[in-house]
C-alpha cells in the first residue's frame, strides 16, 4: 500500500456554484491532510473589454480595478470561518486563459491535489465552450478531483 501524502491542495474558483461545491471537498482534504489550499481565481484576459480597434477604451483601467477589487473581497470570504481556523489558506489571482494558469500553476508550485467544481455542461454548449474542468483533468500532473453542482 502507498501513503498520500497531500501538502497543497489548489481549489481553482471562478466564484460559480459549481466552484461552492467543490469547496467543502478541498477543505475538508486540506484538513484531514494537514496541507495548505490554495484559493485561485484566473482573470480570463479579454482584449476586447479593455480596446476596441487597438484603442483603449476610456475607463476600462478603472473597471477592471473595481472588479480586481470585488474578486479580491469575495476570495476573503469563500471559505467559511470554521474551517478557516482550521485551515493554512492562500489567496491567489492569476491573467489568462483558465485552464493554462491553473496547470501553470499547479506545475509551478508542487500542487498534489486540485479540486474543482464542474458547471455540467453537455451538447453544444460544451462543444462551444469546452470544459476547464476537462482540460485541467487531462492535462494535470497531479489527481483532479471534480465535484459536480448538485451531486453528492
């Protein structure tokens, strides 16, 4: 038999309900592991909300502060404070494509574990949009455990 050993647990969010769900799992692993999680949101980088014809868009800059600062309070508070006693957490905002920065991440700092939550999409939406979820599992390094909204 072979031990897992858990030292960091990355719980990507994009503030969803989906990524809710996955919550309760990456803490109560963090807790029962005694490892460290890591909260991280990936700013999707989108030149279209900031230029239009290569020309800035007035006040975009402080738009894009405004919503910095409101993922910034909603991170503070994504993890209830009863496991955030119990818990050694991390904050972590990232720019880019979601599924890159998360296995950017992870690969970077020695993640053994993410835990992430799934939106469910099928047909032509998932053809579409595709999955972060989906990319992260096949790509991953390291096991990705996905929670599904709604499943238990």
């Amino acid at each position: 038999m072979y031990p897992i050993n858990l030292k960091r647990i990355l719980l990507p969010t994009d503030l969803s309900e989906g990524s809710a769900a996955a919550t309760p799992y990456a803490c109560a692993m963090a807790e029962r592991f005694d490892a460290e999680l890591c909260l991280f949101y990936v700013f999707e980088q989108d030149t279209g909300s900031t230029y239009v014809r290569g020309m800035p868009v007035p006040g975009a800059d402080s738009e894009i502060e405004q919503l910095k600062q409101q993922v910034a309070e909603s991170l503070a508070d994504w993890i209830d404070t009863d496991w955030e006693a119990k818990l050694q957490t991390l904050r972590v905002t990232g720019e880019g494509q979601p599924s890159v920065e998360i296995l950017r991440y992870a690969e970077e700092n020695r993640i053994d574990l993410i835990v992430m939550g799934t939106h469910g999409r099928t047909g032509i939406s998932h053809a579409l949009m595709g999955s972060v979820a989906e990319k992260v599992v096949r790509k991953s390094s390291c096991p990705v455990l996905t929670v599904r909204h709604g499943e238990h």
